[in-house]
C-alpha cells in the first residue's frame, strides 16, 4: 500500500470516530432534556393541586387547548389518590354533545380520532400520591378552523368513580413552515 491510502484510511477512522462521538453526545443531552422536561411538567402539575380535597389537576391554562390544524398537542394531567392504594384507569372521549356547531358535520367518533396517544390508561396510586398521564391529540387539516370539541376524562378507582374533569379543544390554522 502506498503512503497515501494509509494516510487517507487513517483519516477516515478518525473522522468516524469523531462522527460517533459527537452523535452519542447529542443523544446523551436529549434524553437529558426530556428528562428536565418531564420533572418540570410534574413540578407544575403539583403546584396545580393547590386546594386540600383535590383528585386532580390539569396543566391546561383556561381547560382549553388551542391547537393548530396538522399540529399535536399534548394535555398533562395528574390524579391525587386521596384514599387508600388502589388501581386507577381513566378514558378520554369525546360525548354525543361535545362537538361545537362550528366544526362542519365533524362526529364525535371522528373527533375521537384525534386522540392519537392517551385514550386510556391505568396507574397505581398509592395514598396520598400523584399519578401522571398525558393525553396527545392531532387535529387533522380538514379540522375547521374555530371548531370546539369537548373531551371528557373518566377516572376510576378499583372499578368505582372516582373523579372526571374535561377539557376543550379548539382548533387554529395551520402556519405557514
């Protein structure tokens, strides 16, 4: 071989190294970062259940999300087990009366379609502490835009109800990128 091709194989080598060392450090600072996120959302999700007696809390300004057309939004909310340990499950849908007249012929069946992560789940709760859920939903671009939808929250605690809660939808155009 002559000098040149080991020069350049060597080259290569370190550069593929480099390449691999910068790329686990930017993995390594983004799973941090969703960390730092999910403690911050939690820490304001407990700040949220301010009033003594409170099963849950919503980290929703005004229970309303205003979401663009084509975007996804996730709504964060906790459950304050406030009796003893015990299994809770919730389900997010949409009711029959749920759909605002703005939303041009949209069911509430299709309106549960938007619920694309979160449509139920279940967590142990031991008394006295919190359980954490979010629900993502995706407003497709034939959404109309100034459409309202309701989407009621069930919670259950060993099959018996526990709390419910709502929160709305309402939909933006979608920005120009």
């Amino acid at each position: 071989m002559s000098v040149g091709t080991m020069v350049i194989i060597v080259i290569a080598v370190v550069m593929l190294v480099l390449a691999l060392i910068f790329v686990r450090r930017i993995f390594s600072g983004a799973t941090n970062n969703v960390d730092q996120l999910n403690d911050a959302v939690k820490g304001e999700i407990n700040k949220l259940f301010g009033q003594e007696g409170q099963k849950y809390a919503l980290s929703l300004p005004g229970m309303t999300a205003k979401v663009k057309q084509r975007e996804t939004f996730g709504v964060a909310f906790g459950i304050r087990n406030l009796d003893t340990s015990g299994k809770f499950h919730y389900q997010v849908e949409v009711q029959s009366s749920g759909v605002s007249p703005t939303c041009s012929g949209l069911t509430p069946q299709q309106a549960n379609n938007w619920i694309i992560l979160g449509k139920a789940g279940d967590m142990s709760i031991n008394s006295g502490d919190v359980g954490y859920g979010l629900i993502k939903i995706n407003v497709p671009s034939s959404a109309s835009v100034g459409c309202q939808v309701r989407f009621n929250v069930e919670v259950t605690r060993d099959g018996n109800t526990y709390t419910s809660f709502f929160f709305d939808a309402e939909v933006g155009a979608a920005g120009i990128f």
